[in-house]
C-alpha cells in the first residue's frame, strides 16, 4: 500500500472518514493524512448550522405544550362520547355533540423533532469532504450517550450543544457541558437525586441516586479499572445533587440547568483522596476538572479510540501514543486527532473493523451519490441495531465486531432492497471505482461483472468484505 497511494487514500476515507464520495479518492491520494489532518483546521468543522431546529430547552417546552394540550383534546373527546352515548338525551341534542377529534395525519412532535435532528445529522455526514470530524462526533456522542427512549425531545439537541462545540477542543470542557446538561441530568436520573442531610432531603423521602456519579467514573473518565471506590461514588454522588434542571413546564427558562442548593448535600467531600470544599455547584465542577486530567482517563480515552478507527484488540504503541498526547496537551481532542492520524499503527493494511450500522449505511449513500430519506435510513439503523440516539445501555453502542457480526444477514436484505431501488440511478462499475477503487478484490470485481443484473451487481459490492470493513 505504501506504494499506491490511491489505496491509501481509499484506505484513510473507511478507516476514519464517512466512506469516498465520487471522486474522493482520487482528490487525496496525494496526501491522505494531510487532508485528514486539514480536516481538523477547516472553520466551523463539525458544527450543524440549522436555524430551524430547536435548542433542548426550546424543544423540552415544546413537547411538555403538546403533550398537555393533547391530553386536554383527549379528556374533551372523553367527555364528548359519553355525553353523546347518554341514554338521557334526545337524537336532536345528540347531534349536537361534535365528534371525537381525529388521529393526527402527522408524527406526534417529539417524533417530529428527533426526525429532524436525524437529518441534520445524516446531512452532515453526507455532505462532509471526507467526514472525520463527523466520525469523531458519532464517537464522542456514543461515548457520552443519551437515550431517545428516555428523552426524545433533547437527544439532538444535546449532541449539538454538549459535543459539538468541544469536538476539536478540550476533554475538560466537554466534560463538563456533557454532564451539566440537562439531558444527561435526565437521562442518569440525577435532575431527581437529593443529599440525604440537605434540606429537601431532610423534608422529603426520596433520596441519593449514584447512577451518574457511578457512569462518569467508571465510562466518561477513569474507566472500570481507574482506581476509584464505592466510597468515591456514592460521596461523587453527593457532590452532584442539586444538580437539575427547571421544569419544562416554566416559560422562557423551562429545560434549563440550574443548581437548587436545598437539594445538595452540604459539607466537603472526599474523592480519590482529595477534599473539595462545600462551595455549591463549583464543588461538582471542581472534581470533574480534575476527572479529566486524572492519568487514567488519558489511558481509558486512547483506548477507547484506537478500538473505535484500528482494531477490536489495538496496538499497545498507539494506545500509548494516544495517551501521552492526551495528558501533555491537557486533554486537547484536535491535538488527540492528529496523533491518531499521524501514528504508523493506525495505517495497518489488515482491515479487521467491521463498520458499524450506521457507518455502513452512510457509506453506501455517498458512494453512490445518493443523499436518501432520513425516515428510511433510521429505519434501517434500527433495523440493523443501532437506532440513532437509543443505545441499550450507557455503554453506549459496541465498538466489538462480536456485537454487530450477526446483523450481517440483515444487511444483506438491506443491501438487495436499496440496490432495487436506485438500479436504474447507479452503475455498479461506477460505484465500484468510487467507494474502493484499489481496495477491490479480484474476486469482488469478478462478482460485480458477472452478476445477472445490476441490481445484483450492487448489492454484491455493497456486501463485499472490503466495503464492510474499514
């Protein structure tokens, strides 16, 4: 490879872009690791600029309006119904009664505003150049997941305004916009976590939840392994309570993070042998500061890269590589990204990740040029098992191939109904050169120039083994 630089090239758009658009290749093959690497330097890189979708707090408001008004239109039709089936009253006031309203002809609004934070996602990673930024978000996103099941009205919304922003810039900052949101907030249950001896505590029953406390711990920063205790979490725990949000019942500021101190636990704490003193809400800001510039969280961020762009078992070398940039740059993402780049152990020809769902998906549609509807490809996603923004867990979705390698009959059934679709859109010649050029095998070339059909052709390279892996 190191003498074709067109197969590299090919090789930098799988491994760490969104997968070669018409042309790509050949616009790189110069220099693929400097274009990855001007990537990181382009202006307002990763950011989706939409004036029409909502901010979460808009948003929260929003769906907190429209569920009350349709839980008020449905005790209205209640009461429309029984009124008209009253054996009381006579056929002339019974047709007084309007009918029930109708089932809404369009999606209910939380479905409205996720299908649109779809697109705008899917968008961006049609139109990137080469679309590593648009990887690095999907990781960072991953990394720090939410659940739509939980709260579909910000799941978008947060991707945009936590990750984003801080994407290309310091862990620390991310850090703390991630757990400060109030999806997050939501999501790990911690809006509703009250310190036993504060205030609310003291006046109410309910209590401490560690759910976020024990998360940050153990998958935002220090990893399984990091060196923390059960002690360090439930007095983590107490750090974070009062940490919320305004209901999304309030005008104007509803949805909104605040800090309540009748909900905090009051006095200093203890945290990995370090005592951070009761000053309110820089409590809690003070220990994810020093979270992110703890050793281990360098060594459980690296780690967590080099499986997501290389390999399910990577180079020690690269982890290490990965790391020691991590900790001298304080955490700076872009300086993190170029060290991925940069590093000999992330350009091995051997190309054992397969792509995740979503990653597969997109790269079909830009190596045949054709953008698609969001509401198919999230079906797809979700088909395949990995629904945007709905992880199993706070895990978020696996970086394994064990996870996803089952799934492969699906994209197949996929891979035959999208070719039968756009076959008299797409010459599979033409997709051929553009999506893998010199990654393809004879015997994948073989397949696609003697397949019956073109609908067959294509399907056949989109389920062949180089474009399923990266």
């Amino acid at each position: 490879m190191a003498n074709d630089p067109h197969a590299e090239a090919a090789l930098a758009l799988h491994r760490f872009g969104m997968g070669p658009r018409p042309g790509s290749i050949a616009a790189i093959a110069a220099d693929p690791r400097g274009a990855l690497l001007a990537e990181l330097d382009r202006a307002d890189v990763g950011r989706v600029a939409d004036a029409g979708l909502m901010t979460s707090a808009q948003a929260s408001r929003a769906v907190f309006e429209f569920r009350q008004e349709r839980q008020a239109r449905a005790k209205v039709d209640a009461e429309r119904k029984r009124l008209a089936e009253d054996p009381r009253m006579d056929d002339a006031a019974r047709e007084m009664v309007p009918e029930p309203a109708q089932a809404e002809a369009t999606p209910p609004l939380p479905q409205q505003i996720l299908l649109a934070e779809a697109k705008a996602r899917l968008d961006a990673a049609f139109d990137a150049e080469l679309g590593f930024v648009e990887r690095l978000v999907w990781f960072w996103s991953n990394h720090f997941c939410i659940s739509a099941d939980k709260i579909p009205s910000m799941t978008g919304a947060y991707e945009r305004e936590a990750i984003r922003p801080h994407v290309l810039g310091r862990f620390a900052d991310m850090l703390q916009a991630v757990e400060g949101h109030p999806a997050m907030l939501f999501y790990l249950d911690n809006s509703a976590s009250i310190g036993p001896k504060s205030v609310a505590g003291i006046n109410r029953s309910r209590g401490l939840n560690e759910n976020l406390a024990r998360e940050i711990l153990e998958l935002h920063t220090l990893g399984v392994n990091g060196g923390y205790s059960q002690a360090d979490v439930t007095r983590f725990a107490y750090v974070l309570t009062g940490w919320t949000f305004t209901g999304t019942g309030v005008p104007e500021h509803g949805g909104e993070f605040t800090f309540v101190r009748r909900m905090h636990e009051p006095g200093p704490q203890q945290i990995l042998d370090k005592t951070y003193p009761d000053n309110g809400v820089e409590q809690g800001r003070a220990v994810l500061a020093d979270l992110a510039r703890h050793p281990a969280t360098g060594t459980h961020i690296a780690t967590k890269l080099a499986r997501h762009f290389v390999a399910d078992i990577p180079p020690p070398a690269l982890i290490d590589t990965l790391a020691r940039t991590f900790r001298d740059t304080d955490g700076d993402l872009k300086e993190v990204a170029a060290a991925l780049v940069k590093a000999p152990e992330a350009w091995v020809e051997t190309r054992s990740k397969l792509k995740r769902p979503s990653e597969w998906i997109m790269s079909v549609r830009r190596a045949t040029g054709l953008r698609g509807v969001p509401e198919r490809m999230v079906r797809s996603q979700a088909q395949l098992g990995e629904p945007p923004w709905r992880p199993p867990a706070p895990q978020g979705f696996s970086d394994y191939e064990a996870a996803w390698i089952d799934g492969i009959a699906q994209r197949l059934d996929i891979a035959n109904l999208y070719a039968q679709r756009v076959e008299d859109r797409v010459d599979p010649n033409v997709v051929l050169e553009t999506a893998l050029g010199p990654l393809a095998t004879s015997e994948t070339r073989r397949a696609v120039a003697q397949a019956e059909s073109r609908m067959q052709a294509l399907a056949l390279l989109l389920m062949a083994p180089e474009f399923q892996r990266r």
